[in-house]
C-alpha cells in the first residue's frame, strides 16, 4: 500500500520554521516536526547507551515528541520516515526571479527586478509587490510552484497526494 498525505499538510509543514526538521512517516501517514537541537540530541543519543526516551535535555519537550525523534534518527535502513525538502531545495529566490520574467515587461517589472538585488532581497520584494498591486499574484504563482515542486517530491518518494488546494482557501 503506497503512503499517502494531504497536499495542504505538506505546504503548511513546508512554510513551517526554518530550523525545524520535519519528516513524513511511510507507516502512519503523518507528518512529524522537530526542533533542530531535539533532533541533534536524538542523533546523539543513538550513538550512546541511552535508553529510548532517557536522553538528557535541559528543554521541556514531551516523552512521545523524544520517542519519535530517536525512531527518526534511527530509521537508516527502512526509510520509514522521509526528510521534507526545505526552502532551499525549492530556492524561492529562483521562484521571484521566475515570477518577474514571466511578467509583462515594463515599469513594474524593472522595479521588482530591482527590488531583488543584493541583501535583503526578499522583503524588498515583497515590499515592492504590495506597491505594485501584484502580491497576490505572487501568492498565486508562489503557491502553484509550490504545488509542482512539492507533487514531485512526494511521486519521487512513492508517496500518494489526497488532495489538492485552491490557491488563496485554507
């Protein structure tokens, strides 16, 4: 039986902290998250005599959230669990820059062009789109490449999409 998920879960677990590790898990279907030092210990922990969920922590995370991440870091040969690709395997500055060339040439286009040079590229650019009166079309574009780059990850894991969401609902 081929895993199967919710194209919704995927984009909020996607557009979830940047320093969390998030995993989709073949058996139950779910989708698991992680802070990067809970995985860290778990990693850790793995190359010790610690009992599963005995891992010494100076964080309040739960017993069950523990347990999970020492079966995560563990799973090297079932690959039952999936690391979710992140916001640099999908380069969302590649994304603005495909945005703005698909858009008609112009004043508009030169302004958002501009916009994402150099440091702080992404909030300038958004600044600019709000501006411009283009930021749900940024959204719209965002979310459908999205979409795609997420559609491929799953069928490149043999991982089954349920659903598929309406630009702008949740």
């Amino acid at each position: 039986m081929s895993a199967t998920v919710k194209m919704h879960d995927l984009i909020f677990e996607f557009d979830g902290p940047e320093d969390w590790q998030v995993y989709f898990d073949r058996e139950t279907g779910t989708i698991h998250s992680f802070d990067e030092d809970l995985m860290a210990r778990a990693e850790d922990a793995e190359g010790s005599d610690q009992e599963d969920n005995e891992f010494e922590t100076d964080h309040d995370w739960d017993e069950e959230s523990k347990g999970l991440a020492r079966l995560v870091a563990r799973d090297w040969e079932s690959k039952r669990f999936v690391p979710l690709p992140t916001k640099f395997d999908w380069h969302e500055y590649r994304r603005m820059e495909e945005f703005i060339d698909e858009m008609e040439r112009g004043d508009k286009q030169d302004q958002l062009n501009y916009a994402i040079r150099g440091k702080g590229a992404f909030r300038r650019f958004k600044d600019a789109a709000h501006r411009l009166h283009v930021i749900d079309e940024w959204y719209a574009y965002r979310e459908k490449s999205l979409v795609r780059f997420l559609a491929g990850w799953a069928k490149d894991h043999g991982i089954t999409i349920t659903d598929e969401p309406t630009t702008g609902a949740d």
